[in-house]
C-alpha cells in the first residue's frame, strides 16, 4: 500500500459507521462534568517543550522518551500535547482565571501524543476526557473528583471497573521516603535499568513505575509510602477514604501506586478494568498541589483526572453496552426529472431547517438507483416526487421497513406529519 493511503502506525481512524460511540460517551462525560459545575476549556495541541519539562517532569518516561518535539520554523522547541493537565494550568495562569471565583472547575476532550510501542489499548495518538479543579484543598475536592469520574462509569452502564487510591504525601514527608527507597533500591544498583539508575538519585519514585521485567520485581518488598506520611497527609488521607466510605464508592488501597508524573501530591488514583490487556486503567488522576506555582503562577492547590477514551470503548464493546442509537435518515425524497429534483431540493431544505435529516438526489442517480440508495442509508421513509405529486400537492410516504404507504399533503403541515411518524417508529 502506498505509504500516502496508509495511516501512521498508533493512530486510529474514527469512521462515519462507528462515531456514534464516541457521541454517547462524549455526551455522558460532558452532562456529568456540567453537573458537577465544571465549564468546558479548550487549549492547544501544542505548547513550548519548557512547559512539559517543568510541568510533567524531566525524570518522567513522558518527557525523557515519549514526547514529540520539533523546532518551528524560528528554531522554537515545540511539543504536542502528551497529557492535558500543564496546558490547562497554563491557561488558566494566562488567562487569569485564578481572579475568578474558586473553586475553578474545568473539563476537556482533547488529543494526546506519545511516541511508545503501540498495542491493545495504547496509542500513539489518544484521546483524553480530563478534569482539571483548582482552588480546593480539602479532602472533600478529592472525592468530588473521584465521584465525578465514577458517575461517568456508572452512566455508561460499565461493569467490574475497580477504583484503587493512595497517597503519596507532601514534598516534606516524600523527603524521608526517598532517602529509604534510595537505601532499598541500593542493593539492586548492579541489576537497574540504565533508566532507573539514573532516576536513583534524582527521584526514587519513578522506580516503583518501571515496567521492565527485572526492576519490577524489586518493587514488592519496597518500602511504602503511607509508612512515612507526615500527619496532615495522614489525615488527609483519612479524609479522603471517610468520604468516600460515606458515598459508598468502593476502593482499595494500593500503596504501590505512584502515578507517571511529577507534578501528583497527596492523593492519587486509578479505576481499572481487567478487560482490555496489561493497560488497565481507563481513568486515572489524582492531586497536584504544587504544580501551578512551578509553572509560574501563585500556590493554587489542584487536581484532576484523565479518562483514556479509546480504552473506554474497548471496555464498552467488551461488555457489548448499549451506545445512543446511530442517527438515521428520516426521509429520502426521490424525483425524476429536474423540475421534480428542484422541488425535492426545496423540500429537503426546509425540512432540514426543522431539524430532520432529509435527502434528495445530487448525483444525478435512475430512479431504480434511488430507491436502492434510500435502503443503503436506512431511511425510515421514503417519497415519490413526480409531476403528478406537484400537481396535486401530494404524495405517498412510504415506511421503508413493511412498504406501508401513508397519503400526505404537500403543505404546511407536512413537517408535523412526518414528525408524528418518526415518533412512532422510535416508539
């Protein structure tokens, strides 16, 4: 195939037949977010390379490998997007949206790039639902967030989806859990990956988050976080687990989770299907208290969460859920000659002004070929325009799925007609 008719490898189409998949999640995600008081922002998709190294992270596996990065045409670093968080806070330090009313709530759809081997679940161009809040340092802000990420699961209908928190505490009490991980971690120093040698004196963490086989491994007897928590993290903590008991939202604390970003404090999560392969978490966030200042903007505690989408819809399809259900042709109009095909013309447009979907003929199809056309894009009816029917300013609607014919005027009320007969299709 030539390589022009070849789409790049980890990226997807999303094709006309399938797209209303992603209207019924995209829908469910934005009419939760709004019930929950969040406002839609809409950021680029790309910004200046500093803006990931300071935000994300320069030990992350983001920034070291994944990144893509170019200079433009006046030798600035440029990089797409590879997550949704620095971009909002960007935005928002910018804008001035911290003068605004707090807590700022915000949400986004918005497309994400990382160069990384591509598989089940993993692209290199995805697509993200975030949540970004700002202004709201309590245990509370925590659990709206986790429960806004969980109405969404929820109204998609999606089962066996586990929701698994920590805590990673604050700069101060992460302190004394480096030096122990440092400690630990030194007995392994001849096995390390190159990667996780490096990261031993720059930040431990990341070594909790290493996928290679043999550093893995080291991890299960590591020592744990929530064994060094300073006690406002503690109670922070404690907090967030009362709350959400108090929701009835089910969790499990897994103390190995430490997240792929610098910028996370305190609390962090994931929700995980066990559905879609070894990428399991469809959603994941957590709190990120310092990473508005680091970007250069005033101490604004912050957090949020981002919902991989095509991950979503495998977990959907999986389970074989039911989507919205795909928009169809309410009426195609047929003609035969060009004073009936301008008066189909006519007709479609001020039905369309109606809010139906209507088509006539443009490309100069038989009659025969018409009719077959109206099948291939499931029209719930379908009308015969001839010289007879502009005569007597009248037609016959025929209900494609038996061939009932219904005798309607050609007048005002015929919006109102078709109107009540698509109602009692859908019904």
């Amino acid at each position: 195939m030539d390589i022009v008719t070849k789409r790049p490898r980890g990226t997807e189409d999303k094709l006309p037949k399938e797209i209303y998949k992603w209207h019924t999640l995209e829908k469910v995600a934005r009419d939760t977010a709004e019930a929950y008081g969040c406002k839609e922002i809409r950021t680029p998709t790309f910004e200046h390379t500093e803006l990931f190294q300071r935000g994300v992270g320069g030990t992350t596996d983001v920034v070291q490998k994944e990144m893509y990065t170019f200079e433009d045409k006046k030798g600035r670093s440029i990089t797409l997007k590879p997550e949704g968080t620095a971009g909002a806070v960007r935005a928002a330090i910018e804008n001035g949206l911290f003068n605004d009313a707090l807590p700022l709530k915000t949400y986004y759809f918005t497309r994400c790039f990382r160069y990384e081997t591509p598989q089940s679940g993993r692209l290199r161009e995805f697509n993200q639902f975030g949540i970004e809040v700002f202004g709201a340092a309590s245990p509370s802000s925590d659990v709206e967030v986790i429960a806004l990420a969980n109405d969404v699961i929820t109204r998609l209908g999606v089962k066996n989806i586990s929701l698994e928190i920590n805590s990673i505490g604050c700069p101060a009490c992460r302190a004394e859990y480096h030096k122990a991980l440092k400690a630990y971690y030194e007995q392994y120093k001849d096995k390390l990956c190159d990667t996780c040698l490096e990261r031993l004196d720059r930040n431990p963490m990341r070594l909790l988050d290493c996928k290679s086989e043999i550093c893995s491994g080291f991890k299960d007897n590591a020592p744990l976080i929530l064994d060094y928590l300073c006690d406002d993290c503690k109670d922070h903590f404690d907090g967030v687990k009362k709350r959400l008991d108090a929701l009835e939202i089910k969790y499990t604390v897994n103390p190995l989770i430490v997240r792929g970003l610098d910028y996370y404090t305190n609390t962090v999560f994931e929700f995980i299907s066990n559905e879609i392969g070894s990428q399991g978490a469809v959603c994941a966030g957590g709190r990120y208290n310092g990473l508005v200042e680091e970007i250069g903007g005033s101490l604004q505690p912050g957090l949020g969460f981002a919902m991989g989408l095509e991950r979503m819809i495998m977990v959907m399809d999986n389970q074989q859920l039911e989507y919205e259900p795909e928009k169809k042709c309410d009426l195609y109009i047929a003609s035969f000659d060009e004073e009936t095909n301008i008066y189909a013309m006519t007709l479609a447009n001020r039905l369309r002004a109606e809010g139906f979907w209507a088509e006539f003929d443009t490309a100069g199809r038989s009659f025969k070929a018409q009719m077959k056309y109206a099948n291939k894009i499931n029209a719930a009816y379908c009308m015969v325009i001839g010289s007879d029917e502009l005569a007597a300013k009248s037609a016959k609607l025929k209900r494609m799925s038996d061939g009932e014919e219904i005798a309607v005027k050609l007048d005002d009320s015929f919006a109102q007609k078709l109107n009540t007969l698509i109602m009692d299709i859908s019904l």
